[in-house]
C-alpha cells in the first residue's frame, strides 16, 4: 500500500463524518439565530437537571428522538421509492464535498497529497453534476409518498431547482473565465495574490455581480427561505416530506443542511479565496510555522469562511418573508438569469480587452 | 480487462433495448426515452473507439452527440406537451390527425 | 488486484445500465421507466470513467441525469394524472416491432463479431482530458460547435413556440 491510498481512504472516510458532525452544530445555530432574530424560545429548554450548555444538549435530544422512532410506511406509498428518495437526496448532497478542498496541498513521505477526497481538473463540472442528482430524490419523494400536498412540492422543487440551475451554473461562468480553470482547488490557489500589495484578489471583488447571482441562485438551490416554496407549510403541509417521519425525515433535513455547507464551500472557494489566510501565501505560510500549523491554518480559515456563509443562509431565512410561486419564476427567468449573461458577455469583453492591453491576444 | 467487445457488446444490448422500445411502446413519453437510450448506446460505442485509439475525436462527438440529445428531448416534449393539449393523450396511434 | 477490480466494476456498471434500460423501454408503468433510466444514466457514466473518459462521465451525469431525466420527468407530470401510482403506458403492437428490432439487432451483433477487435491496454492511461477537449472545440470542432449553438438556440425559440398556449 503506498501512501496516497492510504491518505484516499481516510479523506473519503473523514470527510463525509466532517460534514455529518457539523449538522448538530448548524441545527443549533439555526435554533438559536432564530430564536435571537425572531424573539422566539430558543432551544435551552432541554436539559439535564441545571445543565443547558447554550442549548448544545437540543441537537443531542433531537437525534435521539429520530433515531428512536418507528419506522412508519404509509400503507398507500410505494414500497421501494418511499424509503429510496430520502438516500438520493442525502447521498449525492455528501459526494459533492469531495472536491472541496480543505487546504493546500501537503507534502507526505515525497507524495504529492490533495486535501480533497478526489482532485478533479474538472472538479466544478463535477459538483454541479452530482448536485442535480439530488432534485430526483426530492421528485421521488415528492410522488412515493402517494400524497397531493408531496407530490405538489416535489413538483414546485423540480420546477425551482431547474430554473435556478441554469442560473447558478451561468452565474460562476464570470468567476471561471477569470480563473481560467475549473479546478477547486487551482481556482482557491490564484486567490492568494493581491491588488496593490493590500486587497487581496477574491473572486468577490472581481466578479461582484457574479457573486450575488450566484448567492441568490444558491439559497434557491437549496431550497431555503426565501425561496422554500416546495415545503411551504402555510400551503403544502411540509410539502414533498410530508409523510416522512422518524430518521427518514431527519435524512431530509441532513441532505438540507449537507446541501448548505456545501454551497457555502462552493461559494467560499469560488469567491472569497477558499483556503486562502489573507495576505499569507502557502509558502510563506509554511516557511514560519510548519507544514502541520500551515495546513491546520488554512482549514480554520476555510472552515471559519464556511460557517460564516452558513449563518448568512440561516440570517436569510428567518429575515425575509417566503415568495410567491410567480415572483419565484420570474425573478429567476427574467432577472438572474439575463444578468448572469450579462455578467458572463462583460466579463469575456474585458478579459479580451486585457489580452489585448498584454498583447497577448 | 475487458476487451471492446465487451463494452461494445453492453452499446449493442442498449441499442437494441432502444429500438425494441421505440417500435413496440405506444406512450410517446417512452418512445422519447428509449431514443435516449439508443444515443446513449451510440456515445458507449464512440468512447470505446476513442479509448481504443488513444484519440479524443470520439469524446468531443459524444459531447456533440448529448448536445443532440439535449436538443431532441427539449423539442420532443414540447410536442408531447402540444399533443397532450389537443388530444388528451400521449399515445401515439391517437396521434392521427395532421392538422391541430 | 487491480485488473479484478476493474472487471468487477465493468460488470456491476454493465448491470445497472441494461438493467435500467430494459425497466425503462418495457415497464408499464410510466413511473418505473423514468427513474429506471437515471439507474442506466448513472451505469452508462461508469462505464464512460472506465473508458478513460471521466469529464465525459461528468458531462454525462449532469446532461442527462440533472437536465434530460428531469424534462421527461416534467413531460410525465405534465401528461398524466400522475398520482394515479399506476400511471400504465401500453404497449403497440408487439410482434411487428418485435421482429424488426430482432432483426436489426442481429445484424449489429453479426457485424460487431466480425470484427477482430483489439485487447486494450492493461491500465488505462488517466490523462487529464478536460483541457485537450475544449482546445478541440476551439480548434477541429470550431464550426460544428458554433453551429450547435445555433441548434440550441433554435431549439430554445421552436420548443417555447410549441409548447405554447394557443391566444385565442
């Protein structure tokens, strides 16, 4: 066995736990946004005697409560798709984390080692194309639960996530032709320079309108608030996980939440400098603390950006009031997705135009 | 290791699963997904003669090839959509009538 | 070690993509056919990553699972009292297609036996391929490609005028 399967296997294995564990974290942050946004009770209620910790034992309550319920079929829903559609939401939800990369490469017994599961030269291509994989599972439940208000949002969230897809995709076009790859962890890597020795160059200050497309198209991507109309509970019940109950239910909520973290790191990587410690590059970087403290840098500065655009979803969605189906639609078709190609044609002329300037071209 | 027959063998089987559903299924929904099937079996046969001669030619086809197929679906269910509107169904011997 | 696995995962591949294929050209159930065909999706990209053609397998995925599948699966909702779970789709008349398709299939398997065909290398080369492509589509392919987006382009405007809703 040489070295780089063995580090394969454990990044496939570590990973995938990663994003797992950060569910509790993010289902308490949710809680107790909430709670600080709205004014509502926060989750500090559960407790053991005196013992709160913040509300940190409610995820643990949570968990247990899910883990220990029947599983429950309805005897109307169908057999092999009713238990299937909750995994293909969940399952491709975590394959997408594995070409995040969480830090700079590392140098190990003279091998070359990603920090991603799998280095992909076409690593976007491959994201979004396994994130679309999830919109049949939610389809699926959505019609295997043989119910009208499921099958009602399994259909909104098709129409939604499709939409939105053609604009999320065309959105980061702008950040790619700048970048000039497709590579995660290439693209986080030409973030480490900087503009005038003082600002440094994220993808957020070159591609500003690009950035805020591709947010917009995220939260909608994810089915979040504003745009959680496939599970709109004043209209749809709980809409395509109606007649979900117990751990099944609870696998929605993770491929939600997995879906979140992952647009988070797909939006820190492609425009906030994903691994990158301002102003400190790699080498530099490893030059004064060492390779161990260079890499556990970069991943609290790459976590840290994460979480921080997972409090923006969570900010999100207990601000803004829900759309209307209509104003969904539109917005998405007549709004994002022309300024996307705006965005895409613009940036294309003046990259063209620099070329020129270099003389390149 | 297999050999190209093996993989050419699989495009043959779906090809032939393709055209079985197109001449025999009366739903034009399915008619429509075993078209898919059938490109899908020609893209299996185009990258197997691209791996066998070390060339790309053949995987740029195939992305000429899903363009094709993107393009078919898109159109075909539009008819499908229109059918549906001015018959009632999607079968395809109900389809009888040349003008709307 | 190696060699087995890639056979292994040849046939598992293999398996899932005509296994898919035939629920989804013969089932009755309209349903069935749809999400049967993302199974020979998902079977048709392993086999194109066992090809040695990986962003093809990408391609693939996000072509016709995110965007293809997710039409014919609009087509169905559009098209059906859908949650009716035995949505039927029947079949024509079977001897007739049966015998013409039995034909042409015997005469691709006549034609492909034919051929002697060469043992591939025993590791496949992983190259990246993903730049090689695109300088083809910027170079040899430059006006297929300028033409398909004319296609697409075409395709946008007559689908939307078909799709419609007559103004009356």
């Amino acid at each position: 066995m040489n070295i780089e399967y063995i580090a394969g296997i454990i990044k496939a294995v570590t990973i995938p736990v990663m994003a797992l564990n950060s569910i509790p974290l993010l289902v308490w942050m949710e809680r107790r946004g909430s709670a600080f946004i709205q004014n509502r009770h926060g989750p500090n209620r559960a407790n053991i005697g005196p013992i709160t910790l913040f509300g940190l034992l409610h995820p643990f309550a949570d968990a247990i409560k899910c883990v220990f319920k029947e599983p429950f079929r309805p005897t109307k829903a169908h057999p092999i798709f009713y238990p299937l559609a909750p995994a293909l939401v969940v399952v491709p939800a975590l394959l997408t984390l594995a070409v995040v990369p969480l830090a700079d490469h590392i140098f190990l017994m003279g091998a070359e080692i990603p920090m991603s599961v799998a280095e992909l030269e076409y690593g976007i291509v491959y994201m979004f194309a396994v994130s679309s994989i999830s919109v049949l599972g939610i389809t699926l439940a959505g019609w295997a639960s043989n119910n009208k208000f499921s099958l009602m949002g399994g259909l909104r969230s098709t129409a939604q996530m499709i939409s939105y897809e053609l604009s999320l995709g065309l959105s980061i076009f702008g950040a790619l032709l700048v970048y000039g790859s497709l590579n995660p962890n290439e693209i986080a890597r030409l973030q480490g320079e900087t503009f005038f020795g003082v600002i440094p160059a994220w993808g957020v200050l070159m591609q500003p309108l690009g950035f805020l497309l591709f947010l917009i198209a995220a939260f909608a991507e994810a089915n979040r608030n504003p745009f959680d109309l496939p599970e709109g509970e004043s209209e749809l019940v709980a809409g395509y996980h109606t007649e979900y109950g117990g751990m099944k239910f609870s696998m929605f909520m993770m491929g939600e939440y997995v879906a979140m973290v992952t647009l988070s790191a797909l939006t820190v990587t492609l425009f906030f400098g994903g691994w990158q410690v301002p102003w400190v590059t790699t080498e530099a970087l490893q030059a004064t603390v060492g390779q161990p403290l260079r890499v556990l840098c970069q991943f609290l500065a790459f976590a840290g950006k994460t979480l921080f655009f997972c409090w923006l979803f969570i900010w999100v969605r207990w601000t803004l009031p829900r759309f209307r189906y209509d104003q969904l639609m539109r917005l998405g078709w007549k709004v994002i997705l022309p300024l996307s190609i705006v965005n895409v044609f613009v940036t294309a002329l003046v990259l063209l135009g620099l070329g020129w300037m270099k003389g390149t071209l | 290791m297999p050999a190209p027959l093996e993989y050419l063998a699989v495009s043959c089987i779906l090809f032939g699963i393709g055209i079985a559903g197109v001449l025999t299924r009366r739903n034009l929904l399915v008619i429509l997904m075993s078209i898919e099937l059938m490109l899908n079996s020609a893209n299996l046969a185009f990258l197997t003669f691209s791996r066998l001669h070390g060339q790309l030619h053949g995987q740029v086809i195939a992305i000429f090839v899903m363009t094709v197929a993107a393009a078919e679906a898109a159109i075909g269910l539009a008819i499908v959509v229109a059918l549906f509107r001015q018959t009632g169904s999607v079968r395809i011997d109900e389809a009888t009538r040349l003008r709307g | 070690m190696e060699a087995l696995f890639h056979v292994a995962t040849f046939y598992v591949f293999a398996a899932f993509a005509l296994a898919g294929a035939a629920i989804s050209a013969f089932s009755r159930r309209l349903v069935y056919c749809v999400f049967a065909l993302l199974l020979t999706f998902l079977g048709v990209a392993g086999l194109y990553v066992l090809l040695s053609a990986d962003f093809l397998a990408a391609v693939q995925v996000l072509l016709y699972a995110g965007g293809i599948l997710v039409l014919l699966i609009f087509g169905v909702m559009l098209t059906h009292e859908i949650a009716d779970v035995s949505t039927e789709a029947n079949f024509t008349d079977i001897k007739f297609g049966a015998v013409i398709s039995g034909i042409l299939w015997l005469l691709l398997v006549v034609y492909i036996c034919k051929v002697p065909w060469a043992v591939l290398d025993p590791l496949p080369p992983y190259a990246p391929t993903t730049r090689a492509i695109g300088l083809q589509f910027l170079g040899d392919y430059l006006v297929p490609f300028e033409y398909s987006s004319f296609v697409l382009l075409l395709v946008v405007l007559g689908a939307a005028t078909l799709a419609r809703k007559e103004v009356d």
